[in-house]
C-alpha cells in the first residue's frame, strides 16, 4: 500500500519552500565589523593563507565538508534517462541523506552535455570547490570510463554510488548470509541479471571479497555474457564465461546467490526451488523485486531474502553506506575512496548486524524484537550506530592504505565526536524545518 498520494509527493516538494534543499550561511553578517570580516576587506586575509599553503582551505572555508553531486539524468533509478532537469528533485533527496545521516553539505550539479568527456572535463574544473563527488545516475558503460578517469586525475574523493553503494550494502549481507548457512565465500556460485553500473561493480566487489569471478554467471538483455558473443565491452567482458552454459533457469541450477537488477517477475518459485539450499537470494528491482518476497519464502522458507524495500526484511539500501563511506573520507582528508575503504565498510555493517539490536530502533520498525539470522542480516538503515561503526572502519582504512592526509590520533574519542556532530546538526536542521511549517 502506497504510503503517499502523488498529490502529497508533490505539495512536499513545493511547500511551504520550493525544492528540498537551501544554503544558509554558517557566520553572523549582522553589524559592519561581520560584513567586513565575511567578504571585504577581511576575507583577503583567508585568501592570502589559502594561496601561501593550499591546505589551510580546510581551515577557512567549507570545502573540507561539500561534496558535489553530479549527473547527467541518463539512468535514474526506476525512471531512466529523464535527463538532468527532470532528475534534480533525485539530486536534491541526496544532498538531504547525506546532511541527514552524515552531517555532509551538498551542492547538486546537474549537467546537460553530450558526452562523458564533457562530464569528465567539467567535474575535473569543480575540484576546488569540493571535498568530494558522488557520481548519480549515469548510464553504463559510460559511468565506468567517467569514474576510472576522475579518480585518476582528481586529488579528492570520487564515488559512483549506483556502482559501489548497493556492492557494499550487498556484500555485507552476503558475508553474513555465508556465514549463517555456513558457506565459504570462496565456493559460491552467483548468477547476475543485469549488467548495468551497480551489477558489474556488485561482482567487482563479490571478487575482492572472495568470490571466484568463474564462479559469476551474468545475465543483460540478450541472456548469458559469454565469450562467444559478439559485441562486449570491456565491462561486461570482464565476466564473460569460457561458454554458452544456457539460459537464467540452466545457469540457476544449484547457484547459491541470486543478485537481480533488473525487472519484476524475472525469477519463478521453480527457480528458487532448484537453487541450493538456502539460497541468498538479493532481488533489487525496484519498486517490485524479480520475484515477490512471499512467492521466494513460499518456494524455499530458509532462503535468505533481501529487496531494495523497506517493507520487507533484509533491505539493501544505499542510505547505510554513502553517507558514512564519504564522512570518514572527508574527516581523514583522503585523496580517493579505494577497495580497502569499501571492503571496510561492508565489514563494519556485517559486524553491527551481529550485535543486539536496541528497543528504540526496533520501535522503528514496528517489530518486537531484531536478532540475527535469515530474516536480519545487515542493520536497519535508520539504526543510528551505522554511524560509530562504519565511519571509524573507513577513516581507518583510508588511514592503513596511505591515502589519508590528516590522519585521526585517537579514535574513540573520533566516535564521540561524530556522535555529538551528528546531534547538532539535526538540532540546527529540525530548527529550521519547524521555522518553515509555521508559515504555511
């Protein structure tokens, strides 16, 4: 049942202050001596530190805590190539998630070009303005070229979160779903439908945890990615079989992990039921899964289920992970988000998952009790502790893997502060929501 009227989306759009977002500025500019201070002639003092040593930028202005939201409008989720206009509302609901859950500011960049080189060479030029770029909603295989190459030449953190984002949230539930059927990692069989951004980045990522990439099987629209077909580019080719093994219901037999990216009522109960035993099964169609939850339990009652949806167990969101991948980027000064970082982060959210689970954030969820299992193995994407867990995690392996320029000295007292941190900033924020009901 939807939770909403379109009419309700669309009054929360537009009222009682158009749009999601607004930039307000964090100083006082209410006497002359602030006015002086805030841009002439004081601000030339700032300047002038920034010019005799660059990295004072993050002392003296924001650009340590911004990230720059980018995209072309030619793959958004559910709703594809809608162009950059019609996909700012998207770009906006993101800026919202990352002050939300990570106390992180957003400028959405919103690109009408013809081409990835336009993308690259734009993205490139904001550099001084950004502490990092989340990449949205790009089209494959265009994505994967933009990425490679801004990671290359950008000094900042750069993340294409339809790639990575639902590979870590994934890849911490298979890690836990693994253990809970008592797999090794290493002998899963997964077969993969849809070989956009996030399924070729989801088996990159399966890889670097230990799947073997002969053990991946992927599915696009003209079936199996073998070596005998015509046309691959090399994204796709990286995870071409030696062979045609047949179609989705062949290539199912015995798999343990079944990942959909794809479209609704891809994936029958015969399917499920001819897979291994309690099979992980990751359907991500949105809004309606390859497969209905009930139809899956139905078929095989111990098989581990997990949906982009909220309304059912196990949901793979994106929310618990580029909000807080990009928080402890940021807080280390990294010069890029590397695997180590995101293995990191899929790690720290298998482990939270293996911790009791609060009352409070069961009452969320409208459940008497969360314990882990087949029915909850990754945490809740509103369980505040994502933030202390996975945040530390990534700070950390930024920290390990040399990328870090202001490395964190003590980290307890890190998780502290991004407890109080997040706190204030959702008491600043909550003021100025409730400023704007009062005049509606």
């Amino acid at each position: 049942m939807a939770l909403f009227t379109k009419e309700e989306a669309l009054a929360y759009h537009e009222a009682p202050r158009r749009g999601k977002t607004e930039v307000i500025p964090a100083k006082p500019c209410n006497s002359q001596k602030d006015l002086s201070m805030a841009y002439s002639p004081g601000v030339a003092e700032a300047c002038l530190a920034i010019k005799d040593n660059p990295e004072t930028a993050a002392l003296y202005t924001g650009r340590s805590n911004l990230v720059g939201v980018v995209t072309d409008g030619s793959a958004v989720l559910g709703l594809g190539n809608i162009g950059p206009l019609a996909g700012k509302p998207v770009m906006e609901g993101k800026g919202v998630l990352f002050k939300t859950f990570a106390d992180i500011d957003v400028f959405d960049i919103n690109l009408s070009v013809n081409s990835a080189e336009q993308i690259i060479e734009i993205t490139k030029a904001l550099e001084p303005t950004f502490g990092g770029i989340n990449l949205e909603d790009i089209k494959a295989p265009e994505c994967f070229h933009i990425e490679e190459t801004l990671k290359k030449e950008m000094n900042i953190p750069v993340f294409h979160d339809d790639q990575h984002g639902t590979a870590v949230i994934s890849g911490a539930g298979i890690i836990n779903a693994c253990e809970i059927t008592g797999r090794n990692i290493e002998d899963l069989k997964v077969v993969v439908v849809g070989a956009g951004a996030a399924g070729i980045a989801c088996s990159k990522f399966y890889v670097e945890l230990g799947v073997k990439k002969e053990n991946i099987f992927m599915f696009d629209s003209r079936g199996l990615i073998h070596q005998g077909r015509e046309g691959l580019n090399k994204y796709k080719a990286e995870f071409a079989q030696d062979k045609n093994y047949g179609d989705l219901a062949e290539c199912l037999k015995g798999a343990h992990c079944f990942l959909g990216l794809s479209v609704k009522d891809l994936l029958t109960k015969e399917m499920v039921k001819s897979m291994a035993d309690s099979p992980i099964i990751f359907a991500m169609a949105n809004p309606d899964p390859e497969i209905p939850y009930d139809d899956a339990k139905e078929a095989v009652p111990t098989c581990i289920m997990g949906t982009g949806r909220s309304d059912y167990p196990n949901q793979i969101n994106n929310v618990s992970g580029f909000p807080y991948i990009f928080r402890g980027a940021l807080d280390v000064g990294a010069t890029e988000i590397n695997e180590a970082m995101k293995v990191a982060a899929a790690k720290a959210l298998a482990a939270l998952a293996k911790e009791p689970v609060p009352a409070e954030i069961c009452e969320m969820y409208d459940v008497e009790s969360l314990e882990y299992g087949i029915n909850y193995i990754i945490p809740k994407p509103l369980d505040p502790r994502i933030l202390e867990w996975e945040v530390p995690a990534v700070a950390q392996a930024a920290m390990d893997t040399g990328v870090a320029t202001t490395p964190i000295k003590d980290m307890e007292a890190y998780r502290e502060s991004l407890r109080n941190r997040i706190s204030a900033s959702r008491e600043r924020v909550s003021t100025f929501i409730s400023s704007y009901d009062q005049v509606k």
